[in-house]
C-alpha cells in the first residue's frame, strides 16, 4: 500500500469520525458505553446486528503477507500467456515454506499481451505486478477470464451430522445445543445446514410467485443453505463457533428434517494465493451479459485469498467470488469502464463465500453496470468497506443472502429501486423469482441517492447513519401492497462509531489489527462515545410477523 493511499484513509477516517462526533448521534443498536465497550441491542427472540470483523484474510486485522518473489517474467513483446502460465506452474511446483508460501511470479512495470486465462491451482502462489512502476497487461484476442484462481472439488462431510436442538437460534449468535456433541472436537470444521422447506418458503411469501403464468421458483424446498465455520469451544452439548450465524434458525420452519452440524474436509482447497499490483486493460466493447465477455478474476475453492491494488478496464462482471470461498480480502480493486453496457448490466463484483472484505474498492465511468451483488444462499459476513461507485451500488441479486454489511460506502447516483445505493429487498418475480435477496444486511453511515431497505418476514435489515432518500416499494408482480421497511435510524444524520467493522475489529482484537490492514487511526479515545439517543419513535423491532 503506498503512502498516498495510506495518508488517504487516514483522512478520511479523521473526517467521518469528526463529522459522526460532532452531530452527538448513537446507534441504539450498536453503541459503545461509558465502560468503552460496544453494546448491542436485541430484538425479541435475541436477533441482534452482528459482529463482521471477522470477514477478510485470515479472519480480519491480519496484513496482507508479501512473498518472495522466485520468478521474473520480462515481456516478449509478443503473446505472453504461456510464459507468464510456465512461471506461474514453475513456482507452484515448489515445496511451500512453514507457512504454506511457494512465492510470486514478478511482472516487470512494462506492458504485457494475454490471450487467454492464467491460472493459479495451488496454495502459496502469487501472481504480482512491480510495485516500482505500474504492470499493465492488456487482453487481446476474442473475450476471455483474465485470472482464475481455484482449487478443486467441495467441501466432504465426515461421520454423523448432530440435530440443532434449540427451538430458535437467534442470528448474531455464537452458541446452539446439539443432541451430541461429543462427536465434535475443537478446531473442526464444520457446516451449518438450514433447511429450505415449504412451510419457510410459504412463511417468506415465495410460494406464490408467478410470472408470465409460469410459476417461479425462489428456492427449491428440498435445498439447504450452508454456513462454512469452525469450532472453537464445547460446553456439554452446547457448540460455540469461531465466527456468528449470519441467520436465525426457527424450528417451526426448519422441521422436518430440522437444521444440523456435521463436521467437514476440503483437501482441493487452495490457500495463500493471490494476484496484486497490476493493472489489466480490455478492448472497450458493448455487449450483452449473456454474450462471450472480457472478465477480470474468478476465485473458487479457496481459502485466505487476497487480491489487492488491481486496476480493471473495460472488463464486465469483473471479480466473481464463488459460495466455497473463506477469508478473503478485495484491497484497492478498482473497475472503469469507459464504454457504456446497454440492456441487463453486468455485476463487477459479485461476491459470494464467507468473511469476504472488499475494502477501498470501486466502480468507476457510469457503465451502467451493477457494482456489487451476492447471489443465491449466501451465508457471510460480506463486507464493503470505503466502496465507491458512480452508477448503482450494493445491490443483493437473489435468493437469500444474509449477514451483509455496507459501511461507509458511497454511491452518489442511485436514483430509483433499480439503481438504489443499497437495496435490501424483496425481488418478487424479477429474474426467474429473486424474491428476497438479503436478510440481517446493515447498511452503516452509507451515502446514497436512495435506500431501498425492506423487512422481510421473521427477519430485518437496517440502515443507520445512512444518507440518502428512502424508497417504500411493493413487491414486483405482487398484488401491490407496500412491503414494510426495515430499520432506519439516524437517518440524514452519521451516528458514531464512524466505521462499524473498524469498531469491531479494534474491541475484537486491538488498535494494531486495523493498524494492519491500513487504518491506524481506526480506535478512537474511548471517550469520544456516549450511550445511544433514541428518538421516540426508534422503536425496537418485533419479529412477529404472521406466516403468510
């Protein structure tokens, strides 16, 4: 990270931290109190905003590593992907180091042609530009997936599954019982499995979408969304995991067969991999999403992940984070487009997986394109942290995504539910049945044109500290009947903390772990805070809707 971009975010901190500081607004959700520590309030059956500062590489507040470069590729003026792909496979036949790191291939601050996909499949290998000087690698030829990074195969379970046996776990919690704990130890892995059953989809209203006369499908009943974590206590039958639920699991919905753990391996997944300092150039075209494009990064089966100060160009639905991808961090990720994408825009950063962190990342020349999305059963935390983009903002695409976090950013031209800055909400019919893209998302101290933050039923979403206009819509294709709004507090108005994931990060592990991710002004005097003030009508939310 130069010291430009350093000094950058240390201003900018300063500056909200002053604007949140002199305006005297709390959260009454999330506060920090006179015994300096952050305090969270809970709704009825205990929901509460969680803790994100666990999303990012290793877990959050750990600096990105930088590793020894053991190849220098110089350009040939020609085509130079099987170069570049020979040095890449050369590094990662390697031995790694203790700390499971083979090296970097090292691209010189020239100009470089690619053809076609780079690839990196094994832990420990970083593809990096010059740090001296900027890379720039142009994509020639027909379109084509700039880097892929990927291990293989999925997550396989082991042994017995235990029954969740609480009648509701509330979501932002750490602990649930099982019927049998003792088929568990600490430090496994293990998978969270929510059933998707008819009663839940009848209970979320999307059993009845129909478009076109053909009915559509939100999520097949029979399905299960997963949570990706790790043990880190056992207490009797009680479990505590590494990392929160993201959701809330209500047994009255979820049985049968009821939500369970079970303990997993991934051997195919790769980890310690990365690409940085690079600069990456398509032609300037227009066409249609579901046409050949020039995309940037794809990650996949893989686990402490980073990419970090790449420069996109002209590249549509640029980064795509799959669902089996942990601990990743987005640092400096920037997308221009300098041509404008008629009919469906693209995604550019499209990011599913857990404890994701796109951190000062942007979408730039008002492409009309979509800046960030999460697809389908998405279990984070995903974060966006300082994002930026001109055109749209942090829209969830599909089908339950949960556990989303939008602090900080700012989308200066969203204008209408299609363009909304964050958009928390029931898609209805839209695309094959959408339905509801996001349960338990925050959007904190965001700057919007408009905030489209919906209620979906035994569930919220919030907007706090957001700057922006509120839309109140109905469901696409539903009987016209306006959806409730989430909750919006402090609205016009930023609230202190200044930054909710920094907060959390510095009372989770320290001054010096957002010091280590590039922000060492992130703790401010613990006297800078006050309990929350609540307008009267900031009422705490019930979750109590009638199943429809």
């Amino acid at each position: 990270m130069g010291n430009g971009t350093l000094l950058f975010r240390i201003l900018s901190l300063s500056l909200l931290t002053a604007t949140a500081l002199c305006a005297q607004t709390t959260s009454s959700w999330v506060y920090q109190g006179t015994d300096h520590r952050l305090h969270y309030a809970q709704d009825a059956r205990g929901n509460r905003i969680m803790d994100f500062s666990y999303a990012g590489y290793q877990g959050g507040g750990v600096r990105l590593p930088t590793l020894p470069a053991i190849l220098v590729v110089s350009p040939s003026g020609a085509d130079d992907t099987a170069n570049i792909q020979a040095a890449i496979d050369q590094v990662s036949a390697r031995t790694p180091d203790s700390r499971g790191f083979r090296g970097a291939v090292l691209l010189n601050p020239q100009t470089y042609n690619v053809s076609s996909t780079l690839n990196i499949a094994a832990s420990g290998v970083v593809l990096r530009g010059s740090t001296s000087g900027r890379t720039i690698v142009n994509m020639t030829g027909p379109p084509f997936l700039f880097l892929r990074i990927s291990g293989s195969g999925s997550w396989q379970t082991i042994g017995a599954a235990a029954a969740i046996t609480d009648g509701y776990v509330p979501s932002g919690t750490k602990s649930f019982n099982v019927n049998d704990a003792s088929i568990f130890s600490v430090g496994d892995t293990v998978l969270i499995r929510r059933p998707v059953t008819a009663a839940w989809i009848h209970f979320m209203g999307m059993d009845t979408l129909v478009r076109n006369g053909q009915p559509q499908t939100w999520i097949s009943a029979g399905s299960t969304i997963t949570t990706d974590r790790t043990i880190a206590a056992i207490n009797g039958n009680q479990i505590t995991l590494d990392v929160p639920l993201t959701d809330s699991f209500d047994s009255q919905f979820l049985n049968p067969p009821g939500a369970s753990v079970v303990k997993y391996a991934f051997p195919g997944r790769i980890s310690q991999v990365g690409a940085e300092n690079l600069t990456v150039a398509a032609h300037p075209v227009n066409v249609d999403i579901s046409q050949p494009q020039f995309t940037g990064l794809s990650v996949s089966a893989a686990i402490n992940v980073w990419a970090r100060d790449i420069t996109f160009i002209d590249t549509q639905n640029t980064t795509t984070v799959s669902g089996n991808v942990k601990q990743m961090t987005l640092d400096g990720v920037k997308v221009q487009h300098t041509v404008v994408h008629s009919g469906d825009g693209p995604a550019d950063f499209a990011l599913s997986g857990t404890q994701i962190l796109a951190n000062n990342c942007s979408v730039t020349g008002r492409g009309n394109t979509w800046a960030a999305v999460t697809q389908s059963r998405v279990t984070g935390p995903v974060v966006l942290l300082n994002f930026f983009a001109d055109d749209r903002g942090f829209d969830p695409h599909q089908r339950w995504a949960t556990g989303l976090l939008c602090d900080n950013c700012n989308f200066p031209n969203s204008h209408t539910s299609d363009k909304a800055g964050v958009a928390y909400s029931n898609r209805g019919i839209l695309g094959s049945g959408q339905g509801w893209d996001a349960g338990w998302g925050v959007a904190w101290n965001t700057s919007a044109t408009t905030f489209l933050i919906q209620q979906p039923p035994g569930a919220n979403n919030f907007c706090i500290g957001c700057i922006g206009a509120v839309l109140t819509e109905a469901q696409p294709g539903g009987d016209g009947t306006l959806i409730p709004n989430g909750v919006y507090e402090s609205l016009g108005t930023q609230v202190a903390p200044a930054s909710l994931y920094l907060a959390q990060l510095c009372e989770r592990l320290g001054p010096a772990a957002a010091a280590e991710i590039g922000y060492p002004a992130a703790c401010p005097a613990p006297a800078a805070f006050a309990p929350p003030v609540v307008a009267p009508n900031q009422a705490k939310l019930f979750l109590s809707s009638p199943a429809r």
